[in-house]
C-alpha cells in the first residue's frame, strides 16, 4: 500500500464582512494536498482520479501555473513554481513542492485561491506562493519567500497590499493579512482584508486531513455533490445579495491576464513586512 505525501482535506470555509454593511456565510468544502512529482502516480493507482486527462476528480496542469499554454514550463507545474523561487530570490534545490487546490470534478474547476507550498531538501519550507484567479479569466500570484527557511508547524503570518481586481465589492487600496500552516493533520489558511479604518473582510479555511485514494474520492462524491460547480454558483450568488444590500461596486482596473507581486523578506520579520515592500510584474 503506497503511503502518499498528498492528501485531502475537508472543512468548511468561511466568509464574514464587517463593512460597509455585515455579510457572513459558510459552507463545506475541500481541498485537494498535492505533491506534485505525485501527480502521475496517483492517477496510474485511482480510478476515480486522473491527471491532464477527464475523469470525476481530475487535475490539469493549465489550470494552474502560467496563463500562456504555449509556454514551456506549463509542461509541468515544478518548472513554474521553481522559476517563481527564483524570482524570489530563493535558488531551488529539487525540495518537495505541495499544492492545496480543488481539482476539476467532471472536467469542471474554478480555483478563487490555490497555495504551493516549496521546500528544500532539508525539508524547510522556503516558499509560499498564493495563486489567485478571479472571474474575468485573470490570475495572480503573491509570492513570499522565506529567507533561511522555516521546518516548524506553527502558523506563519505574512503581509501586503491587495494588487489584483477580485471582487467587484472590495476596493483595490486594501492590505491583506494572511496566517497559514503547514498542513499536517489539520490545515488552515486565514485571510483578512482591512483599510484605514480596519478589517473589512475576514475569510478562513479549515479542514482535516484524509488519505488520498478511491475509498475517500467515492465519499467526497456525496458528501461535496458537484463542490466546483457550486463554488461559482455561490460566488454569484453572494454578490447578488450584497448588490441587493446596497453594497456598491466597484470599477474593474484593466489588468493584464496574469501578474506577480514579490513580497520581500525573511521568516525572522514575516509577522511586520512593510505594506508596500512589493515588486510587481506581468
């Protein structure tokens, strides 16, 4: 029986905005814990389960990483995040690398958020790259290096401002507040969002650890019927009420279709990285 780093994770996620006027929901979710260099292996050994090809769980290399198909490190997903590691200033080493995402269920996905989470040999997280994409067909990635590394469980705690168009009911000068672990038996991610005058948004996931393989894919089956699916539903669904609570929009920037923000720093000051301590690019 093969004993895999990847896994899965179910919980709920939650949403509770403060302002201009209170918004809450929750829902159960999961997600799926790759390693990457898994990724072939998992789907030779599940039926339910396949990689760059249709099955009910299915994960695709273009759905994550660069936008551009024609580019070569869309080929495999360890080119891309290692030349964001670079980009950093972080030389990979051949480490692990972990991605929290949802996969496609029945050829559909749509992933507000995915984490890749790369170490090095010595089995040290360096790096944290949080890929987002919004529905206009847009991606982002903030990518925090580590500095020397960090091989501890506890919560890390990073910072920066909002750089990328998500919702039309949140406006662009925001800063984020992300506190993340690294997953184990649990797995969390929390992000907030404030202004000047404070926390607008707060978001979390939480969820427990499941063995990958059909036993639990067979379960998540019923038990998260169709999940992507209702992920944009939802997404639809909650800016309607917002809309219908008076929440006013805001005007989309014209944004290329995928972009960067390197955040600079060390795992000794993560917890106080100045807001606006970013290189940005295409």
């Amino acid at each position: 029986m093969n004993s895999w780093n990847s896994a899965i994770y179910a919980g709920k996620v939650t949403h509770k905005r403060l302002r201009p006027k209170a918004h809450f929901l929750r829902y159960r979710m999961f997600y799926m814990f790759f390693d990457i260099d898994e990724l072939g292996a998992l789907s030779e050994k599940s039926r339910l389960f396949s990689y760059n090809r249709f099955n009910f769980f299915s994960f695709f290399n273009k759905d994550h990483g660069y936008k551009s198909s024609t580019d070569a490190a869309d080929k495999h997903l360890r080119i891309y995040a290692e030349n964001r590691m670079s980009e950093a200033g972080i030389t990979p080493d051949g480490g692990k690398i972990q991605l929290m995402t949802m996969p496609r269920i029945l050829g559909y996905v749509f992933n507000p958020l995915s984490v890749y989470y790369c170490y090095d040999l010595s089995q040290r997280l360096r790096v944290l790259i949080y890929e987002v994409n919004n529905t206009f067909g847009q991606r982002h990635s903030y990518i925090f290096p580590l500095g020397h590394g960090v091989d501890v469980a506890g919560p890390l705690h990073q910072q920066c401002n909002k750089e990328f168009y998500v919702s039309p009911f949140l406006e662009m000068e925001l800063g984020y507040d992300f506190t993340i672990t690294q997953p184990g038996s649990d797995a969390s991610i929390v992000i907030n969002a404030r202004d000047d005058e404070g926390l607008i948004i707060a978001t979390a996931f939480t969820g427990k650890r499941l063995a990958f393989g059909d036993r639990a894919l067979s379960r998540l089956i019923f038990a998260y019927p169709l999940l992507t699916l209702k992920v944009i539903f939802g997404i639809h669904w909650e800016a309607l009420r917002l809309w219908i609570k008076g929440v006013r929009l805001t005007i989309r920037p014209t944004a290329p279709r995928q972009t960067k923000s390197v955040i600079s720093g060390t795992e000794t000051d993560l917890r106080h990285v100045p807001a606006r301590n970013i290189r940005q690019s295409a």
